[in-house]
C-alpha cells in the first residue's frame, strides 16, 4: 500500500494529467495526492480524476501552512508527510516532483524494490546536464563537504532531488524532526536529506537511466529564490552533528543519454548581463567588507575563489537581507559562468569531473 504525493504548482500543470495515470496506474500504489500551491479549481480536479487508472483514488488539495518560511514547496512536501504519518495508512510515501516529463513506472518500481530489501528511504538519481543541477554542484554539496567534511552528506547524488520514497518508519522520523518541520521553502529538500544521514535512516540511492526531463531555465535569475533559500536551509542545520557511517546503496549509474549531454540548462548570455550591471549601494557596502564576495571576472571564480565566497555566504549570508541576497546570486551566477566557459566546454565527462574535483577540494576547506 503505497502513497503517491506530487508537490505541484499551478503555473506549471503542462505534465500533470500523465504524472497521475502513471501513478495511479502502477499496481503498487493505493493513493495519489497531489497538493497544489492554491485552493484547485473544479476543471483541475476533474482533470485530476479523469487522469486516474488503475485502483489508486486520486485527490488534489492545497498545501497546509506547516512550516515557518516563505509558504512554497516545503509546505506542500510537508503536507504530504502530515497527511500520511498522521491520517493515512499506507506503508510507504513517495514523492515526485510533477513536472517530470519522462515519469514512468520504472520510478515507482525502482524505489519499492529498495524497500523491500530493506532500505528506509530510496532516493532517485539520474544523469543531468553539465550545466543543470548548479544549486547542488557550488553550493549544496560543496557547503556540506566543508560543514561535515567526514560525513556522507557531500557524496550523496542529487541532495535537492525531490524524487525519493520513504518507510513508515522514516517517515515518522523526519515528521518529528524540528529542522524539517519548520522548512516551508525551497529549502526542504537539502534539510530532508540532512536528517536522514544525520537520524541512520537506511537511504539506497536508486538511479533512473531514462533521467529527468523537465523544465530548464531562462537565465540563472529563475534559480535565485531557490539559491537563497538553499543557502539558509544549510545555514540552519550547520550546527547538527553528523556521523560519518552511511547506511545504504548507491546503484550503479548507466551510460549518459545524448540528449542529456547536448542540454544546456540556462541562458549564459543574459545571465552574464544581469551580473555585469552595477552593485547597489548596500551591497557594495557588504562585499567591501567581504572581499571574497567582490564582483570580479568570470575567469576568476576558480574553485579556490569560490570555496572562499561560499564559506563567507555560510558564516554571513542572511535570507531575507536585499543586499546579501543580491551579493550572493552575483557571486554564485559568476561561479557558474566559470564552470560553464572553462569546464563545459571540454565535454561532459571533463565537466562533470571538475564539479567533483571542486567538493572534493572544498571538504580540505578555502586555501
Ligand atoms: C539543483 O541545483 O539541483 C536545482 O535543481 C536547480 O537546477
């Protein structure tokens, strides 16, 4: 008996009607929840219904306010753990994010096979593009590394990946950890995955050779929200201690799909355009006092510049301050430029390569 809960946004429903048939569809699964970020229209629920296969019963509800940040998909994620520990009675939760376009039963399987061989949480991976995943490869992995350098939380796949299915066991604990009840923003994920390392769960890693086709950007601007909140949710666990034993898997990963290597996730023309426009005042006020954080050429955001500026946004960064924020999508859109001019062009595997080598580096610390 396994419940499916699809966090969902209403200005993004282009792949929703086929999420649901493919869940509800899949043998395993008893419930399809999905929990919108508004009240939902009659014509969605009808669609949501009409979309429906199999046994499962489908629902669509508007998130609850859980958490204690900006209400965004944090809340949605928590409603559907609330819903399950505290109403359901399903034995497994698993979460997609709705936009997946290449969603199929495999991913569903894939995660109730880890389960049953014991796992306590399954967590997908999947290739992506050398310039995707940007939040996870400057900031999410590399922060942890330097936070708890011995620790697995640098090495695990896809941390902000929103696809993954958890025990009933698992469940519980992550409902009755604070740091994760409090998450309301984008900023869930990384604290999810904090907790489930830090708590023991069992987390096998299972990988998804047909990868995640979803949305991409139009510059890094549409990421800036995320990069913000991402920066505070490691903020907020920094002080945790984490063990350095992993429980679990990886899955061994296939070979990279063409369409994957010839993605390109943003803009880098535009991009380049709303960092090359002048500080404001309050921010150059901050990076004068912060010098890593300095605006500087492109070419300057090597690993070692950048593992200065993301250990100062760790130390100083605070969500909700203009000035920080802007400094920080600056210095963060620069290191991506960095990887996307240097890197990316020597080929896929190179790239991909030096994003490792740069976590690897950041768990030494900022030379
Ligand atoms: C990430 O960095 O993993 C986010 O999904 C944005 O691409």
């Amino acid at each position: 008996m396994t419940l499916v809960v699809f966090p969902f946004r209403h200005d993004d429903l282009a792949v929703f009607e086929r999420s649901i048939a493919v869940a509800s569809s899949h043998p395993a699964v008893t419930r399809v929840l999905c929990v919108g970020d508004q009240p939902p229209h009659q014509s969605l629920i009808a669609a949501a219904t009409r979309a429906a296969g199999g046994g499962a019963t489908v629902e669509v509800v508007c998130q609850e306010r859980i958490g204690e940040l900006r209400p965004g998909k944090g809340d949605a994620v928590l409603t559907g753990i609330r819903r399950f520990v505290e109403e359901g009675t399903e034995h497994r939760l698993h979460f997609y994010d709705a936009d997946i376009r290449t969603l199929s039963p495999r991913w569903v399987d894939v995660a109730e096979r880890a389960l049953d061989d014991g796992a306590d949480v399954a967590k997908h991976f999947f290739h992506r593009a050398a310039t995707d995943a940007q939040i996870t490869w400057h900031v999410t992995k590399p922060g942890a590394a330097m936070l708890w350098p011995e620790s697995p939380v640098p090495d695990v796949r896809q941390p902000l990946g929103g696809e993954l299915a958890l025990t009933r066991g698992a469940a519980e604990t992550l409902w009755a950890s604070p740091q994760v009840r409090r998450r309301s923003d984008w900023g869930i994920d990384t604290v999810l995955t904090v907790e489930m390392l830090r708590t023991h769960l069992a987390v096998d890693e299972v990988f998804v050779p047909d990868g995640k086709e979803h949305g991409y950007y139009e510059s890094l601007a549409d990421l800036r929200i995320m990069l913000v909140e991402c920066i505070d949710a490691l903020q907020g666990v920094a002080h945790l201690d984490l063990g350095v034993e992993r429980r679990g898997s990886v899955d061994p990963e296939e070979g990279v799909p063409e369409a994957i290597r010839a993605t390109v996730a943003f803009d880098a023309e535009l991009t380049r355009g709303l960092i090359d426009r002048p500080l404001p005042a309050a921010s150059r006020a901050l990076v004068e006092a912060h010098p890593a954080l300095l605006p500087d050429r492109v070419e300057a955001w090597d690993d070692d510049r950048w593992a200065r500026a993301l250990r100062m946004l760790l130390d100083g960064f605070r969500l909700g301050d203009p000035a920080w924020e802007e400094v920080a999508f600056r210095a963060w859109a620069a290191r991506v430029l960095y990887h996307t001019t240097v890197n990316v062009p020597l080929g896929y595997e190179r790239a991909m390569a030096a994003l490792d080598a740069a976590v690897d580096g950041a768990r030494r610390g900022p030379r």
